[in-house]
C-alpha cells in the first residue's frame, strides 16, 4: 500500500493519494483546485507517520490547511530530530524510508501554511 499525494481521488493500489481543495468564500460548497504538483509516496511509512503525529495520518483527510499545519510541523520536528527512533522503522521490503517520509511530512506541511483555507483530502 502506499500513500499517493495528488488531485484525484482514485483508487489505484496500494497508494494513498492526498490533494487540497479550497472554497471561496469558505462556506461556498467545495471546488476542485489543484494546489500543487502530484506527490506520491508508499503507505509502508505509515508507521512512522502515525507515531510523529500521535493519531493515524488518514485522521488529517477532509481538515484545513490551517487546523492540521501546527500538527504537521511538530510531526515533522520530531521526526527530524530523533532518526534513531523512525529509522529502525524503515520497511524491509525496501519500498520507503525515513529520509521519504520525512521529505512528505514537509511538503504537507508546506502545503498547509500556503493554503491555510484548503482541505485536505485522501485516496488510498
């Protein structure tokens, strides 16, 4: 499974895809902007995703840019400042690894201080 970062909402194997929509004004119904370029990365990072937030990532889907950026900076500061502790989480079978993990970890969070009225949304 992994986890894939992108506009559409498909279901396409073992990926997880994640894309922000925006509305203006806020309490419009939901329009389809693509923020940023497609992203993707395994679901076998997980783990280590889940453990920096302190929930289940799939918990940020359908949240603004603004309720989940504080969430994600932490998440990703932890995780940068103890490897020890997320490396020895890297996937046997090779697919992921912390240095790819921590690299999404930054773009969401990047995506959500540029776009702090923006939803995010899942696939996987």
């Amino acid at each position: 499974m992994s986890y894939w970062f992108h506009m559409e909402e498909l279901k396409i194997g073992c990926e997880y895809e994640m894309f922000f929509v925006f509305t203006d004004p806020p309490w419009m119904t939901f329009e389809l902007i693509e923020v940023e370029e497609p992203i993707n990365y395994t679901s076998n990072v997980r783990p280590m995703w889940d453990k920096a937030l302190g929930f289940r990532i799939r918990d940020l889907e359908d949240r603004s840019g603004e309720d989940i950026e504080t969430a994600l900076a932490i998440a990703w500061l932890h995780m940068a400042m103890n490897p020890e502790q997320y490396e020895p989480m890297n996937p046997p079978n090779g697919w992921g690894n912390y240095e790819g993990a921590l690299k999404i970890l930054s773009k969401l969070h990047d995506w959500a201080q540029q776009h702090p009225k923006a939803i995010l949304r899942m696939s996987y």
